[in-house]
C-alpha cells in the first residue's frame, strides 16, 4: 500500500520568520513518504528524524515540518 501522506522538511535560512517559510522560500525542500497516515503523527515522525540524525541541518538553518496528501 501506498503511504498517503509525504513528510515535506523546508529547510530555511534563520532569518526567515517562520510564517515566510514555505516552498518558494526554503533553501531546500526534503519530501519521503510518511510511515503514518495520522497527520499528527506524520509531524513528530519529522521531529523524531531530526533528533536521531536521520536530516542533518546546515548551520543558520531551521526545519519547518509539514504532512502533505499524496496527489
């Protein structure tokens, strides 16, 4: 089965305020599939990829974690 949710990371530089950080503004933009179809799971399964090494940062970066619906 295909996952229904993508785990999307954008990666912005810190002086982007959080509310400007989206697609056209990332310095990168890191989309794999999601492991749960709960979208408040799909978040803290960003949060915990991010603590476990699994996505590492440029320095004078932050992660803004969204769950996104397959199209």
């Amino acid at each position: 089965m295909t996952p229904q949710l993508l785990l999307v990371a954008l990666v912005c530089a810190v002086g982007t305020p959080r509310v400007d950080c989206m697609r056209a503004t990332a310095l990168d933009v890191i989309v794999q599939p999601a492991a749960s179809a709960i979208p408040t799971a799909c978040l803290l399964e960003g949060e915990a990829r991010l603590a476990s090494g699994a996505l590492e940062l440029a320095p004078g970066t932050y992660p803004l974690f969204r769950c996104e619906r397959r199209r």
